[in-house]
C-alpha cells in the first residue's frame, strides 16, 4: 500500500490540491457575497465649524471618560476602570465648577436620571452600629468630611429634600476625600476601643458608599457622562479651529506617561494584575476595545479641550504689576466694630415674633397694650419682679444645675450578650410562661420541653422574634447592674447645665420621664463627691437609659429664663396659647388683631430705609416683619453709640474670668437687649460675614445700617478705617488661580452659547426617551 501511494503520490498531490482550490473559490465566493454588509456608522451630530461626528466615535469617548484612576478595583459588578484617564470630568469640569453651568444650560436631558437618583437618596440611611449608636458613619463625616455632614443635614431638613446638582457635586468631591476605605477602617478603630461592644460582622461586607454611589455615572447618570463626552469633543473642535493643536506623538506620549503614573500608584495593589506601565496600557486598551490610532484620537480631542482652557486660564495676568494693582484692590481690609445682639436668636418666622411679643408682655413691669408706635417699637427697660413674673407666667421660672454627666443607653449593654445565653432565658420554663402571656402565639400548643419551646420559636415571624429577644435582653441586662456600672466607668463624663422650669413636662436628659422627682433629687442630694449609694449614681427613669449625674454646684433661687431659654425649650408656645389660644388658627386670628399695630409700625420703619434693597410686601405679614422686628431697637443703640461711644448702657462689659466649677451669674433680663461688641478685620477676599462688605462702600468713621435677616442676629458696624496691605504680603498663586478661574467660566459661557446656536450637543442618538434639543432652547 505504501509503495503504492509512492509511486502515485503526485497525482494524488494534484488532486487534493485541485479539490483545496476549487472549494475556496466556490465556497468563498458564496459567502462573501451572500454576508450581510456591516452596518454603517451613523452620523449623531456636528460640531460648530462643520466637523461630523458619529455615534461609534462618541461611544468610544463615553466608554473613555466614564471611569478614571479614582475608582477602586475592588468595586463589585462589571465596571472596567480606565487607568489612561487622569480624571477629565472630575478634574477639568466638576472641580473647576464648569459642570454646573454644562448641566444648567442642559438640565432636561440629564433630568431623567437624576430624578431616579432622588428617591433612592430620600430613602438614604447611613451607617450606624447596631449595638452604639454613637458610632456611626454620620459622625466620623463630621470630624473627617465635614461637607458630608453639612450637606446631608441640609438635605434632611430642606422641604423638597432634593439635591441640587452643585451639592451633588460637593458631595461626590467630598466623598473622594474620606472613602469608605477609610471609612470602615475608622469604624473598626472605633469599635475596638470598647471592649463591651461586639464587633459588627456585617461591617466587613456592607457597602459603606454615600447613597450607594461608586462611579461617576452612579453620581450623576449616564446621559451626564454623554454630555460630557460630546462637550468635550465639541470644545477640542473649535479649539482646533481656533488655531491650538496637538499632534498624535503627543497624545500617545501623554498617555504613557498616565499609565506609567497609575502602574507606580497602584503596583503594591492586591486587585491590580499589571506587570509593567506597557503592559497596563495594553490590557486597558484591550479591555476597552480601543486600537492604538483610536485612544490616540480621543485624547488628542482632550488634550485640544485641556490646552484651550489652561492657556486662556494662564494668559489672564500679564506682568506682576498687574497683580500688585488687583491685590491691592482685593486684599483692602477695613477696620471695623460689629454690635451684635448675641443673645437674641434671630426671630425666622411669625411663630417667633408672636413668641418674642408674649416673652417682652410676661416679663416687662408696665402693660405694653396701649403704646405709641415709637414705645411699641422699644424693648422694656424696667421689668416686673421675680415674684410677679411667677405668678403671671410660671413657665418662665427655672433653676439650674451644674453636673457631671457621664450616660449609657441600655442597647449598647445588650449587644455583647450571646446569643445563646438569650436562647436559655426564653426557654427556662418560669420566662416561657411570662412570654406566653404578653405573645399569643407561643399558647398555639403546650410544650413539654425545651426541644418544642425552641421549635414553637423558630415558627414565629421575624418581628415577633425581635420582639421576644429584646424582652429577654433587657431582663438579662436587668439581672446584672454591674454591667451598668462598667459602661458608666468606660463613658467619658462631661460638664454641663441642666436647666429646669416650673411645672415643665420637657425632659432635661434622655430617659427622665418624672421632670419633678429628677428636679427633687437634684435640690436636696448634696454637692461635691458622688457616692455609689446616691439615686444619681445610676439614675434611669426608663430602664433604657442610665446616667451618672455628680452635682457641682445649683442655683438656691428661682430664676427667670432668658428668651433664648424659652424659646428653645417651648416655654413660649405655653405663653401664646394662654394669650392667643390653643390652636395655630386661633392663635394667627388673635395675634393679627393684637399685633397689627405693631406690624404696620416695622413695615413702615422697613420701607423707609434707604438700604433696604429685598422685595418689600404691599401688606404688613408676620413672616416679612419677623427677622426685622428689632431694627428700631438697633437705630436706638446705634444712636446712643453715636452720642457716647464710651459709656453706654445698650453694650455689654467686657465678661470676667469665671470658676468653671461654679454656675455663671444669672444676668438681668435687660442683659439679652444689649449688644455684644466685637473687632474685626474684613478683606474682600475672606469676609467673615457677607454683609460686611458694605464696609468697602461706606465712608471711614460711619455707621451702616441696621442688617437683620432669618440667620443671623440683629447687628451693624462701624467703619474705622480701610487700609491696604503691602505688595509684599500678596500671595500671587492664589490671586493668578482665582482670576484664571473666572476666565475659564468665561470661556465655557462663549463656548456653551456657540453649542446651543449650532445644536451641536444632542444626546437624541444615544437615549432614544430623551428630550430633543428644541426643548433645552
């Protein structure tokens, strides 16, 4: 057979070879013409100066952009992370505030997925410890990321509790400073310094990121992340029409030289599989899709956006003299003394001028009813006695107390309690039956034994379960006070006034259920050393929360409290029903009636003053008059200051050293009226209050007007002088970043017009639900 095949073998050469020919040109040809042609790429917009761009091209640059050396590996999910992006739409649009006049001059196509993002954060609950709540994410963004803490509680207490997209960008920028890296760590340091508290095995697992949010796009959504994009590619045209460019050598060297940065950054990472910054940018150019020539062209675009921004950026100031000349004019100080009522919280609404009138009636000697308007707009400078005050309005007496206060709540004790040892309790057959009465559920049979009462347990519902171990938390946590007395031990004590008022019902601590036998031990135990056998040892009314209270020091005599006091403990709300009535509809009909004079007088004083520059309602309503109620007190003030800047009654004295381990004095009621005086220094770059930029257009040694609003209280100033620094003290980086900071925001004005006018920008192609760009003009 072999010599056969040799003696053969070039005819079967031939054969096989024909055969190999013939089907390659048969079969070949067949399939390549009955394949369906490739889709065309189709074109999704055009730039200003004409350049086309299509939906691949702007895909690319999305898929590019949507995630930078920022992002953690260890994110769970399918997100590739980009290592050639150094951050452009962090670095180059949200830090630099350019995002926000992007998203305000394009909000509708970006709406549709903030507004999924709104119910989610609505429903937002931070971290907290299951068994101490004192340790919580919420309070470590307090020390840590205080903008965190700021933001969120701006956000829990606005009425749309909405974010608005520049808080969403704090936050993000907020958050990328203090991750939850760092965050979990904090917490695990923070449980481990108390040995009572058990460990949380879920803190290991649970995703600790504000909202939820890891990425650009869970921030902000993906049509934002497209809006971007396509800016950018638009901004990088007109610059290249404007004469900027940047070759493909160039691009390509900027993006070895970002991976290069991100392999010696990330080298040391356990997730991080790269063996050189070459083979890092292989393995993301792959992981993307993207050849060569493509990430090439994207980021020439980017570089082409960068460079036309930074240059303008840099060119803003020419020589140093320019510098000097604008820091002179931004570093001016002006010297000035600011009167403050201090001591007066500023009245926000009508609820609060109603309060105000019912304190002055209350505490003044003579009846306010009848009065003209110039002492109906006056504060009483004579007040009726302690006594008379008593008798007329109880809730406004109190005493004070000064203690040592160390507190537990009772959750942080029956956290560390296992889990088995509960199990014994509820199985014991004498707590069974205790459990039995006050559960239904547990008579649905008789158990025998401790096998069927665990099997009967097992059945319930999980609240019902809860429910029957917290009970037998709290009797174990019951059955050893030594546990109690540990906790208080390890609590870090601090100093603090309780203040009581007759007949109050509002508890001063936690837990204090019985305001008047607390208040009763609190005058008759003795000052000085606490003993172990003193009620205030370990004080609980509830059960749930203890205290150890060592008193230092009481006042023996009753005590009128300050409006301040009253308003903030709802005295006041006992002093407008007793005069207005109970309800708030009975007590708007009185209190327009009662006060209309009052209100006619302060709307008029309003609308007379020249450097009144807010809308000025045709009709006098509580709300508007409120924070400007004390204006005329302020004219007062600042007209006897005029007279005798010396001596004054209407100015505080200087306060004088005081024993930490003694109470304050209580100062006279007409203390609250007088005005705090303070020295300030104000620069136009750093003002401490913004009203204090009036001191820039006010004349040297002259008064301002009176400056009330709902936030702060009652003040105005005087103008000493204004000066201006030495050249040599300005700090030229800052003042060149600022200037360059506001020429950028010029440029993307210019920019954004020339987008709108062209309908450059359309996210139509990519979101087929999204609003069309005649709907953004």
């Amino acid at each position: 057979m072999l010599a056969f095949f040799r003696k053969y073998q070039r005819i079967f050469f031939i054969i096989v070879t024909a055969v190999i020919v013939l089907s390659f040109s048969v079969f070949g040809t067949y399939y390549s013409q009955s394949a369906p042609a490739e889709a065309k790429d189709s074109l999704l917009f055009v730039s200003p100066e004409g350049k086309k761009h299509t939906k691949h091209e702007l895909a690319r640059m999305i898929l590019f952009l949507g995630s930078d050396s920022i992002d953690r590996p260890e994110l769970t999910g399918s997100l590739m992370i980009n290592w050639l992006n150094d951050g452009v739409i962090r670095r180059d649009l949200l830090e630099s505030g350019l995002a926000e006049m992007l998203y305000t001059a394009y909000a509708p196509l970006c709406e549709r997925d903030l507004a999924t993002r709104r119910e989610r954060e609505r429903r937002y609950a931070p971290y907290q410890h299951p068994g101490a709540s004192f340790i919580s994410a919420e309070r470590l963004w307090e020390i840590c990321a205080p903008k965190i803490a700021t933001t969120l509680n701006r956000l829990k207490g606005s009425q749309n509790k909405e974010l608005s997209f520049s808080e969403r960008v704090e936050l993000y920028l907020a958050e990328q400073g203090f991750p939850q890296t760092h965050l979990r760590e904090t917490l695990r340091l923070q449980e481990s310094r108390f040995r009572w508290i058990k460990p949380d095995p879920a803190l290991a697992s649970q995703d600790l990121a504000l909202f939820g949010y890891h990425t650009l796009e869970d921030w902000f959504g993906p049509r934002f992340i497209a809006l971007c994009a396509e800016f950018i590619v638009n901004a990088g045209s007109l610059a290249a029409e404007r004469g900027y460019s940047v070759s493909k050598q160039e691009a390509w060297a900027n993006l070895l030289r970002i991976s290069h940065d991100s392999f010696m950054a990330q080298r040391k990472n356990p997730h991080f599989d790269a063996s050189s910054p070459e083979d890092l940018l292989e393995k993301q150019l792959m992981s993307m899709g993207l050849t060569r020539p493509q990430a090439t062209a994207l980021w020439q675009q980017v570089l082409l956006f960068r460079r036309h921004f930074q240059e303008v950026s840099d060119a803003v100031v020419v020589d140093a003299l320019s510098l000097e000349r604008f820091g002179e004019f931004a570093q001016e100080t002006a010297d000035v003394d600011l009167y403050a009522l201090s001591d007066l919280p500023p009245l926000r609404n009508y609820h609060d001028l109603q309060a105000f009138e019912c304190y002055l009636d209350a505490i003044a000697a003579k009846s306010r009813g009848a009065a003209p308007k110039e002492a109906l707009l006056a504060l009483p400078t004579e007040f009726a006695t302690i006594g008379q005050i008593k008798s007329r309005s109880p809730e406004l007496i109190r005493r004070r107390y000064l203690v040592r206060l160390a507190s537990v709540d009772s959750a942080t004790l029956t956290h560390g309690i296992p889990l088995k040892e509960i199990w014994n309790w509820e199985l014991e057959e004498e707590h069974w039956s205790e459990l039995a009465e006050q559960f239904p559920a547990l008579n649905a049979s008789v158990p025998s034994n401790r096998s069927e009462r665990f099997a009967i347990l097992n059945d319930l519902d999980k609240q019902t379960r809860r429910q029957i171990d917290a009970i037998a938390e709290g009797s174990i946590s019951e059955a050893h006070p030594e546990w109690v007395d540990e906790a208080l031990d390890a609590a870090l004590p601090s100093q603090k006034v309780i203040s009581i008022a007759a007949d109050s019902a509002v508890a001063p601590l936690p837990g204090v259920t019985s305001v008047a036998a607390f208040e009763k031990l609190l005058r008759t135990e003795p000052l000085g050393s606490l003993k172990a056998t003193s009620p205030l040892y370990r004080y609980s009314d509830d059960g749930k929360t203890f205290h150890r209270i060592e008193l230092l020091d009481r006042s023996e005599a009753d005590e009128v409290l300050t409006f301040e006091e009253a308003l903030s403990i709802g005295a006041c709300d006992a002093l407008i029903a007793h005069r207005f009535g109970k309800s708030v509809q009975e007590q708007d009909i009185a209190a327009n009636q009662a006060l209309k004079p009052l209100l006619t007088a302060v709307h008029e004083l309003v609308k007379s003053a020249p450097s009144f520059s807010k809308p000025i309602p045709e009709k006098a309503t509580g709300d508007f008059v409120a924070p400007h109620r004390l204006a005329s007190h302020l004219m007062t003030i600042q007209k006897s200051l005029a007279e005798s800047p010396d001596e004054n009654r209407f100015v505080k004295a200087s306060s004088t050293n005081h024993n930490d381990s003694l109470l304050a004095p209580q100062p006279d009621l007409c203390e609250q009226f007088k005005v705090a005086k303070s020295t300030l220094l104000v620069r136009r770059d750093s003002p401490e209050m913004p009203e204090l930029t009036l001191a820039y257009q006010l004349a040297p040694h002259t008064w301002s007007p009176p400056l009330t609003d709902e936030a702060s209280p009652p003040r105005f100033f005087y103008l000493k002088e204004r000066k201006r620094l030495p050249p040599t003290s300005l700090d030229f980086a800052s003042i060149q970043s600022t200037l360059g900071a506001e020429a950028k925001r010029a440029l993307m004005q210019k920019v954004l017009a020339t987008c709108l006018s062209h309908d450059s920008i359309s996210l139509t192609g990519l979101f087929a639900a999204d609003v069309t760009p005649e709907s953004v003009q």
